[in-house]
C-alpha cells in the first residue's frame, strides 16, 4: 500500500514521463507540481514508490520511470476520463457520418482512431453471431456472368462476380432474385447453407446446376462473414515510437499483420466501469510485452458487439486514448444502429 500523497507522485510521474520521455526526478516534481512540500519529502515518496515496484531507475542516479504495474495502478485509479473537446467529437461525427458501408465505417474509424491518438487503431469485425440477411441482390453483367451482392442487416455488404454454366435471360435472373429474397429475407446467417441447398429444386432441370452455381455464391458470402479479423491502421506510429522498445519493433508489427495475437487479446479483454479496459506491459503475451492495448467495445443491432481499440508503447497517454476508444465506439454504436 502507498499513501495518498506517493499516489500523487506516481501520476506525477506517469504524467511527465509520457510527455517528455525523460526519467523524472524529485526536483523535477516540485517544480512541476504543488505539492507544497521539499524535494527530500518527494524522494522519500518516491522511495516507497520503488519499494513497491511501481516506479524504477533506468540508469544509476537517474530519475524515475513508471513499470508496468506502476502504469497498471496508474490507470486503475483513474476516477475519470478526460473528455474529448468538443471539437473532438465535431470531428468524429462529421468524419464517421461520411460513410457509405460497413466496411467504410471500419476503414473511417480506425484512420480516426489514429489520429486521435497517435497509435496503432484497430478494429474487429463483428463476427457471425445473430447477424441476419438483409437482401440478395442479382446483377446481370453478361449471358453467362452475374454479380451477387450480399446485405446483412448490420450494414456489410460482400459481392462477387461469378461465372454461370450457361446463358440466362433478365427474366430468369428476375426470377431468382424474388425467390432467393423470399427464402433468405431476414433469415440468421447460420441458416443460409440449407436455405440454399433448397433453391435448385425448385427451378427446371436446365436451371438448376446455373442456380446451384448462385447458390454456392450465396453460402461463399456467409463464410466471408465467418472471418475474425481486424482493420488496423497508423503501424507508422508504431515505428516512430521504436526508442519506447528495449529491443526490436518488429515483432510487434509482424504480431499485428498476422493477427491472431490480437484476435485472442480482444475476446479476453474485460471492459471496466469506464467502459474500456487495457492491458498493459506484461499482461500480454511474450511479443506484446512492451506494449499497451486500451479496448472498448460497439454493438451492430441488438444482438452483436465487436472490439475496438488501440496498441502503443506501454509509455502512452492513458486518460487521452482511453476517452477516445470510448467515445468512437460509442459513436460508432449509434451509427450503425441507426442504420
């Protein structure tokens, strides 16, 4: 246990290493901040502070720098979150309602994300869940050509052009249209494969193995929606914090692209009274263990929620990202619940 005032110098200190990125020291700190005591006082705060491994010295005779159960504690006692200006929000609202799709929400989202925070963004894709069809569009590119457009009813859109085993008419791609929409319109994703299987039998044996053909189109669509994966953006920023790193950054990076790591870290992650939650320094897996991940999450309907969030350097600005995952998941709820 540390006394109330050493909990001061810890965010103290939490709050001038991530702005400065110097080791801070006792002197430092009076100046700093109103403390209204001596720098012998601070150091003897500082003193427990290290006793507790909350804070340690990089070099000999240096300042002090927060570890990963400093910053841990740091963000635990956090009593509120820094709201965004209001210019923050304008910009949010204004970026996001841009968007045409799902897929431009997420792409829009994490570019924001980004530059709210200068870190890396990411955001998971809503898996499978009670996600439900939409519409089922049929578009004649030639004879022998149609493009599938799949709609689900929390806004993504799949298409794909596929290749016919023999020539149709507008008639019968009118046709199917109807019965496929008839079929599928409302139904639960997990359910499309049976639905589907049906649809040629119900067609003139010349039809069917064209129909089988859309068919399996329509199945290749919900497998798209299976996939767990997420949409990143700003590994540039990454890269300009690499002094934040004991050893190579790059290990990190290759964790983002493949993915999986993330992937994982999302589904454990436990949202706080805040709303957010973050995993810091040694609390993630051995690649990520020099880094922060802050975590909020949105919701498409009723039914479904994803994750978003961003990964930095465990020295990053808790209170400022923390308020920003929060308030972009939350615009981001809104926006696809209205549509």
């Amino acid at each position: 246990m540390v006394s109330e005032r050493a909990m001061h110098v810890l965010r103290a200190i939490v709050q001038d290493y991530v702005s400065s990125r110097e080791p801070v020291g006792s002197k430092a700190i009076v100046e700093r901040h109103s403390f209204g005591v001596s720098a012998a006082t601070i150091r003897n705060d500082m003193a427990q502070l290290e006793e507790e491994e909350l804070i340690a010295a990089p070099h000999t005779s240096s300042g002090r720098i927060p570890t990963d159960k400093g910053y841990r504690l740091f963000v635990d006692q956090l009593q509120d979150l820094r709201p965004l200006t209001s210019a923050q929000r304008g910009a949010i609202e204004a970026f996001l309602d841009q968007s045409v799709d799902l897929d431009d929400v997420f792409g829009r989202t994490v570019r924001l994300l980004s530059h709210l925070t200068n870190q890396v963004a990411l955001v998971q894709y809503p898996t499978l869940g009670n996600a439900r069809v939409r519409h089922v569009e049929l578009i004649p590119m030639s004879a022998t050509r149609v493009m599938t457009v799949f709609i689900t009813d929390g806004g993504r859109v799949d298409q794909r052009i596929i290749e016919l085993p023999a020539e149709t008419d507008e008639v019968f791609i009118g046709e199917l249209r109807a019965k496929i929409n008839a079929a599928l319109d409302g139904t639960e994703l997990a359910q499309v494969t049976e639905v589907a299987a049906a649809l040629p039998a119900q067609f003139a044996a010349e039809r069917r193995a064209s129909v089988a053909v859309i068919a399996d189109s329509l199945v290749g669509h919900v497998d798209a929606h299976r996939s767990d994966r997420l949409v990143i953006a700003g590994a540039a920023n990454l890269v300009r914090t690499e002094g934040d790193f004991a050893g190579s950054v790059y290990p990190v990076l290759e964790a983002i692209e493949e993915q999986v790591t993330l992937l994982k870290l999302f589904r454990e992650m436990e949202l706080d009274q805040f709303g957010v939650s973050a995993r810091i320094g040694r609390e993630n897996d051995e690649v990520l263990r020099e880094t922060a991940v802050v975590t909020s999450a949105y919701r498409v309907g009723a039914d479904r929620s994803a994750k978003l969030g961003v990964l930095g350097p465990t020295r990053m600005d808790y209170s400022n990202n923390m308020a920003a995952v929060r308030a972009v998941a939350r615009y981001v709820s809104r926006l696809l619940g209205e549509d």
